[in-house]
C-alpha cells in the first residue's frame, strides 16, 4: 500500500477515534463520582420531560448536554385509566429509557401519580374511572365525591374526569402496588409518586378533612372503635377524636408510601421512591396529611413542591427567603442523611426581572442549604426558562458538587426543637416561634441545628432552645432531664411541656416542675446549678413579627443597627454568650440579610453564605454586595482558608493568626459562597 495512502488512513482513524472519545467524555463527564455511604440520589440534578418511546434519544441528549444527573420522566401511567388498566406500551417506553440511559451512565426514574387519575374525554366514554368504580373515590363528610372537571386545575381539560382515590380502596390498592412494581421491573431507577394526598386543596375541600368514603371509616373505626362521620368535631383541636383523625389520616399516607417502596425493592433491591409532597413544616402537613416529618422515614427521597414565601424565586422578598431556608434546612433534619430534592420554580412572565436572575438565586439558596436541584419551566415540571443558563448552572454544580452534597455535620451548635406534634395541634402557635428561632440564629451568623424527636437522642450541642414546644412525650422529657443535669443549657418558652404528645393539657407542667419554674409569668435566668432560660412569651415570635415588619425594607437599604428586630436580635445573642455563656466555635460577623450554615464537611469547618440584600419580590434580583465578612476559625482547624463563589472558581484567602484563631475577611460576596478551612 502507498505509504501516503497509509497516513492517510491512519489519519482518518485517529480522527474518528478522536470524535468517539470526545463524545464519550461528553456522555460521562456529568456523571458523578459517588463517595461510600451515599448513593445517585444524593448528587442528582434534575430536569423532567415527557416520555414516549419515540423520544428516549432526543432526552438524554438533552439531559447530557445541559448536565442533568438524574432524568425525570413522566407518562404517567397510574394517572390516566387506559393507561392503569392497559400499562403495556408505556411500560416499554421505561424500558427503553431505562437501558439507552444507563448506557452513558445516567440515573432514570418515571413520574407517576399516587391517588389520582384522569379519564381523558370522559364526557364521551361509556367506562370512566368512576363510573366504573364509584366507591373508591374519596368522599367528604356529605358523600360528596372527589370528582372534578375541566378547569379545576391546570393540568385537567374540558371533558376529563379527575377522580381522588381512598388508599383503602384496596382492589385498586392491590392493582396500583402491581403497577409500582411493573415499573421497578423495566430497569428504571426510580418512581416518582405525585400527590399521595386526602382532598382538601381543591376549592371547596378545603376544610373538607377528607375522606369519609366507605372503606376509610370502616378501617378508622377499626382501629379506633369511632364512627369518623359521627363521633368527631370536624375541624376541632380540642376533641381528643378529632385528633385520632388527624393522627389516622397522616399515618394512612406514610403507610401507603411505605408499601410502594417494599413493592419496589421486592423486584428490584436498588429501586428507588421518591415521594413529591407540597406541603412544608406548616399547616397543610396536617390537613392534606402528607407530613414529610414521617415520609423520610418509608422513601427513599422526598421531592418538595415547596412554595414558603412566594411561589417562585421572583416572587421573594428577604424575609420571604429567610421562610424558604428555614423549610430547607428543617427537610435536611428530617432526612437524617437521605436527600431532599427541591421541585420548585423560578419565573414566569416577570417583566423587571430575568430568568436568568431568577434561576441563579433559586440554586444558589438551594445549594447552601444542601438540597437538590430542579430545573423547570413557569409552574410545570419539564423544560426550562432558559437551557444556557442550566447548563451553565449544572456544569459548576457538578464541578464542586463534594462541597455542596457530603453530609454537613455538627461542630458546636446551638439546637432548636422542632415538635412534629405540637405543630400537628397547635401550628399557629408553633410555626412562628419555631421560625423567629431559626431567624435568629441565621441572622446572627450562629451555629444551628434542628434538632428532632427522633434524633434528640444524638444531639450534642450545650444549648437547645424549645421554641413554644407544648406538646412533650415522656421519653423526651426524660432526655431533657437528662440533658440538663450534664451540664447544658435549655431556653423553654411560653407553654413547653404543657401538653402530652395526644394534646391533653397536664395538671402541672413537669417540665416547669423539673426547672423549678413556679411564675410562669416572669423571665426566669438561671445560671448556676440547672442552666435555663424561660420566656413567658417566645423571642421567636417577637423576632418573627418584627421582621416581617421592617426587615425587607431595611433589606433594599442594607441599613438595619437602629431597627427595632435587630435590638432583639442583640439582646438574645447577648442571652446565649453571656448568660449562658456559649462561645461559638466559628464566628461570622456581616449583616442579618446574609445568612450563614456552619457545618463540618469532610472533616474540615465549612461556612456556607446565602446573600439575600437588596432583592426585591418581582422588581430585583440582583443582590447588594455583601462587603468585609469577617470569620474566626479555631487555629487546630487548619492552616489554609479557601473561598469558592458561587459560579465562581476556588481560591485561597489571606489569612491572620493570632490570639489561637484563624481571621479572614472575605471582602466582597455577590451572591453567595462557601468558605472553609483545611
């Protein structure tokens, strides 16, 4: 052969083999690398998209290319009656998704819904569900079924039927456990269940406390001995039977979740369930009953479609974002290590704000708070607002996604309780202190953990506050008693242990008992022998309501030493450091429009930054510079500080070393960023 023609041969498979490794590198170069102890769910970052079997390659090269780990797919099979009835060719379509993904390393999991399906057309189909079937519909306390049409809400068209289902329909429970493990059998790796909810939040169910269908009394007065439509005050907290209803109904849907994962991992032992629940740490856990408190404990992830403060990231003010880390950071604690994904939103038709703005500060609060995130477009779980910014989002959250996804764990932190019970039966009351607690340890750059009743058992720290805690069981007062004896310190306010965990007021209070709190009415500061502060009335709630008064306006002016909640804020810092006297084990000083996590990661001290000055709800999202953040590291930390902005590149900060402690000042933050020492 010519040698000329060799070279050139030669150089043509080089160049095509050139091609085929670039292309390789672009399959993989997303994929994570997975520390021990962790699995793919804890890296994933996520894009949704419709399935059918003609689109399997259009979806992952769009998911490769944007840097997605972890595809959503939907065609919700359990959602719509042909498809529950006659799976077959939806079930292919997993297949094949399922096989094309993992060839370039990617992870896979199927959208599906829980307790609802649509009949499409329904107005011209002699069988719907409900014809069909009227009894397994949820129904309120007047027989009324959940049956709705075209209009009552967005995803339901004229003509349809959309039908709510009891979980103790059990024929179609029985038939929809097989659905869940007809999925775990094509190889996906993952189902995604979507509302498994009571109705009560359609308009007109709202106070409905459903479902008064046949076989859900029948399976309450089972377990109770009581006729749900007759032996309780609908809606009353003070009726010991109406709380056996709320305990029934939250206990209902984490079992049936539960069983969706044992169907899974029985065909296959890696399947994964992931559980999209709305509600948050607030009220519509107890009326809709889905309570992702109890739902880490049977999935293996939680999905929250969660809205706290505004809708979408351009709807927030700074107080509005202080409410969204608060409910991200409580989803961390109730995870105990598993990961919590954010299916929430960024904009939609905003006129003064971009999308890309709007995308940036959404991941970026998500990051700090060590939550997962998913891009989409307007309210809808598929698409995006702009695919160049996910790209460039995705790219860098892969790149430094160790920092961001390796459990944080405690140093020296300062507990705040969070009672599944009280906010269960007294949420109005609850949700407030618990929230001015936490803002003012964010606020004031301290040290937090969230400490709950299953994990109080581990806590650590030398101080817990109870913010309004009424309800106690006696296991946890036990503890507490336990606690204070060691040495630490508690702060108790308003009511704390006033209640058992079934909401009966106690004669005496045992916790005042054990404190010795006899005025229940006066500020009690004891500082010698049993360590405790109590408040007759919680500084949470007094915080609480001071921010939402001046602390967005004082936000858009980055001037905030004379408002009146950051005296407060002055005045408890000045009760933990001095009355208590706890010392911090890393100091941040900035302004309370930024808010700090400590954490170890790795083995080092970790400071991540949220910055939430200057944003204004639908006209700014561009934050003020937080300028000059000062840090004290202990000196056995480490001898190296490193600073990685957000978006930005890692870099090494000039440091002081004195007095045995670490300083560096951090002269500018845009965004966010996370500091840590080694």
């Amino acid at each position: 052969m010519n040698i000329s023609i060799q070279v050139l041969l030669l150089s043509i498979i080089i160049v095509f083999m050139g091609i085929w490794i670039l292309g390789c590198n672009n399959q993989t170069s997303n994929i994570p690398d997975i520390p021990e102890g962790q699995n793919w769910t804890h890296y994933v970052r996520i894009a949704g998209h419709g399935l059918n079997i003609d689109n399997v390659d259009e979806i992952i090269e769009r998911a490769t290319d944007t840097y997605v780990f972890g595809i959503e797919t939907d065609n919700s099979l359990t959602g719509y009656y042909e498809s529950f009835l006659n799976p077959g060719e939806k079930l292919k379509a997993m297949e094949v998704m399922a096989e094309k993904t993992h060839e370039v390393g990617n992870r896979v999991f199927i959208y599906t819904e829980g307790l609802e399906t649509i009949t499409a057309n329904a107005d011209q189909k002699e069988h719907t569900f409900f014809k069909d079937h009227p009894d397994w519909v949820q129904r309120k306390i007047t027989g009324e079924p959940a049956v709705f049409g075209g209009g009552s809400a967005f995803w339901i068209d004229e003509g349809d039927e959309d039908v709510w289902i009891s979980p103790y329909a059990m024929e179609w429970r029985q038939i929809f456990m097989e659905r869940v493990r007809q999925i775990a059998a094509t190889g996906i790796d993952g189902v995604f269940v979507d509302i498994p909810y009571w109705m009560t939040h359609f308009r007109g169910w709202e106070d409905s406390w459903a479902s008064f269908d046949e076989y859900t009394v029948s399976a309450f007065k089972q377990e109770t001995g009581l006729n749900a439509k007759k032996d309780i005050k609908l809606g009353d907290f003070s009726d010991p039977n109406f709380i056996k209803w709320v305990d029934f109904r939250i206990r209902t849907l984490t079992e049936f979740m539960k069983e969706v994962a044992e169907n899974g991992r029985s065909v296959n032992p890696d399947f994964k369930t992931i559980a999209e629940i709305y509600p948050g740490i607030e009220e519509a856990a107890v009326r809709v009953g889905a309570d992702v408190y109890e739902m880490y404990q049977v999935v293996d992830v939680v999905a929250h479609e969660y809205s706290a403060g505004g809708y979408k990231s351009a709807d927030r003010n700074p107080a509005d974002w202080f409410a969204f880390m608060t409910g991200m950071y409580s989803f961390r604690a109730f995870a105990e290590g598993k990961a919590s994904w954010m299916l929430t939103y960024s904009w939609e038709d905003h006129e003064n704000i971009t999308p890309e703005q709007a995308m940036e500060n959404l991941m970026m609060s998500q990051l700090m708070a060590g939550t997962n995130c998913w891009d989409a477009a307007n309210h809808v779980m598929s698409g995006s607002n702009d695919y160049e910014v996910r790209k460039r989002i995705y790219k860098w959250i892969n790149q430094h996604d160790d920092t961001f996804y390796r459990p944080r764990k405690p140093i020296k932190p300062i507990g705040v309780y969070f009672s599944q019970k009280t906010r269960n039966y007294f949420v109005d009351e609850f949700i407030p202190a618990y929230r001015g607690m936490m803002y003012l340890l964010m606020q004031s750059h301290l040290e937090f953990q969230i400490v709950t009743p299953r994990t109080l058992g581990n806590f650590r720290g030398e101080v817990l506050i109870l913010p309004d805690v009424k309800c106690l069981e006696e296991e946890e007062l036990e503890y507490l008693k336990s606690y204070i004896e060691s040495g630490n310190s508690l702060i108790i306010t308003g009511e704390s242990g006033a209640y058992d965990h079934q909401r009966q007021r106690r004669q005496k209070n045992p916790l005042h008992e054990k404190l010795g709190i006899v005025n229940e009415q006066k500020t009690v500061k004891s500082v010698l022998g049993k360590k405790f502060i109590y408040h007759p009335v919680c500084p949470g709630k007094e915080y609480y309501k001071s921010v939402k008064e001046d602390f967005d306006e004082r936000a858009f002016t980055g001037k905030y030493e004379d408002a009146q909640f950051n005296q407060l804020r002055i005045d408890f810092l000045q009760q933990i450091t001095e009355d208590l006297q706890f010392q911090p084990q890393v100091k941040v000083s900035a302004s309370p429009f930024v808010l700090t996590q400590i954490a170890a990661v790795n083995g080092n001290h970790y400071v991540f930054i949220a910055n939430f000055k200057g944003l204004k709800a639908k006209e700014n999202a561009v934050q003020f510079p937080e300028k000059n953040v000062k840090i004290v590291f202990p000196q056995e930390a480490g001898n190296m500080v490193y600073l990685l902005p957000f978006l930005g590149e890692p870099q090494e900060v000039a440091l002081k070393s004195e007095n045995g402690s670490l300083t560096v000042t951090i002269s500018r933050i845009d965004k966010g960023a996370v500091v840590w020492v080694e």
